[in-house]
C-alpha cells in the first residue's frame, strides 16, 4: 500500500531552515552592535553630563572666593594661581576627569570684569568590550 503525504505532513527543507537560521544571526549580531552603539552613547552622554557639572561647580567655588571677605580672598585675589589645574584622580569621586581654570583680566571691557574659564576634561569611552578587534 502506497502512502500519500499531505501538505499539512510537508516540514521544512534544508534550504529554508538555512535560510532561516542566516536571517536570525546577521538580525542578532547587528543587535549586538546597536546594543554596544547605544551604550556607548549613553554613557558619553553621561560623562558630558558630569563634566558640566563639575565646570560649574567649579565656578560656584570661584563665585564665592570672589564674595568673600577674608584677607586673602575677595575679587581683587580671583587670579589663576588661586585655582590650580586639578590632574586625573584629583577630583574626588571623579577620577576619570581633570579640570583648568583661565581668568584674565579684559582691559576693553568695563571696570572689575575678568574672563573666566573652566575647561573639563574627561578619558573617552571604550569599546574593548566587543570579542573581536
């Protein structure tokens, strides 16, 4: 007695099971690589983020220097020398980022005004993470 296959009985081919077994992993590595990309962004928005912070920070510590009345203090006394370059590791709880102060007096501009910068810096972020260079 000969047997008769239905459609409903028809599995896979080899073909399309390696067709589809293709498809999921070029789907998952490219996963893979959005997931690290998006990573990586993020936490470089984040060390932005704190570098800001800390700039600032550092101008509220200049604004108050700058308010005090203290002999060695005062606006006359906000000079570079009294807000040295901080190196990496430093800055604590911060040691992946360093920080430079510049003032300089604008003689154009009116009386008592001083440029101030901050400038913050930090290491880049890395992607060792990924198994292949």
């Amino acid at each position: 007695m000969r047997r008769r296959h239905f459609a409903s009985e028809a599995g896979f081919t080899l073909a399309e099971t390696l067709t589809a077994v293709t498809v999921l992993t070029v789907a998952l590595v490219a996963l893979l690589f959005a997931t690290g990309f998006g990573v990586t962004g993020l936490d470089g928005a984040r060390r932005s983020t704190t570098a800001l912070f800390l700039a600032e920070r550092r101008m509220e510590e200049i604004k108050a220097f700058a308010m005090s009345d203290a002999a060695t203090r005062g606006w006359a006394n906000v000079t570079a020398a009294n807000f040295p370059a901080e190196a990496y590791a430093s800055i604590p709880s911060y040691g992946d980022y360093r920080r430079t102060v510049t003032i300089t007096d604008n003689p154009g501009a009116a009386a008592n005004t001083k440029q101030i910068e901050v400038f913050v810096f930090y290491r880049p972020v890395s992607t060792t993470w990924l198994p292949w260079p």
